[in-house]
C-alpha cells in the first residue's frame, strides 16, 4: 500500500532542496490553513449568520455583502 503524503511531508520534502524553501512552506501552510478555515465558515453559511445580502457600504465606498468580513460602515 502506498503512503500517504500529505501537505506537511511534501513541503518538508520540496522546500528542503532551495534556498528560501522554508519560508516558502510557511507561506503555504498558512495559505492552507486560512483555505481550510475559510471553507468551514462558508460551509456553516446562515448558522454563522452569512446570508449573502448587502450589508452596507465598506471604507472603499462599494457595496458590502455581510461574507465579505471588512465589515459595513454605513
């Protein structure tokens, strides 16, 4: 049976053979882990209380809807 390589291993693997490999790692885990997050907050959809709707005006003056996480100024 093959092992499984998981994200972790990988980078631990392709990172340790370049220069900046390590930082470069850091910057995907956190990518990933704000993806992960991210998708779970979506998933929970109106339990989190995000329905999609306006929800204002944000500080560049655009519409705002209430997943859009700047938060409604007006």
């Amino acid at each position: 049976m093959d092992e499984r390589v998981t994200l972790r291993s990988h980078l631990d693997q392709s990172t340790s053979q370049t220069p900046h490999g390590a930082a470069v790692g850091e910057v995907i885990e956190a990518i990933a882990a704000a993806a992960v997050d991210l998708a779970a907050l979506i998933a929970d959809g109106p339990l989190a209380g995000i329905t999609g709707r306006n929800g204002g005006t944000n500080p560049d003056g655009e519409s705002a809807k209430d997943i859009d996480g700047r938060g409604p100024t007006t």
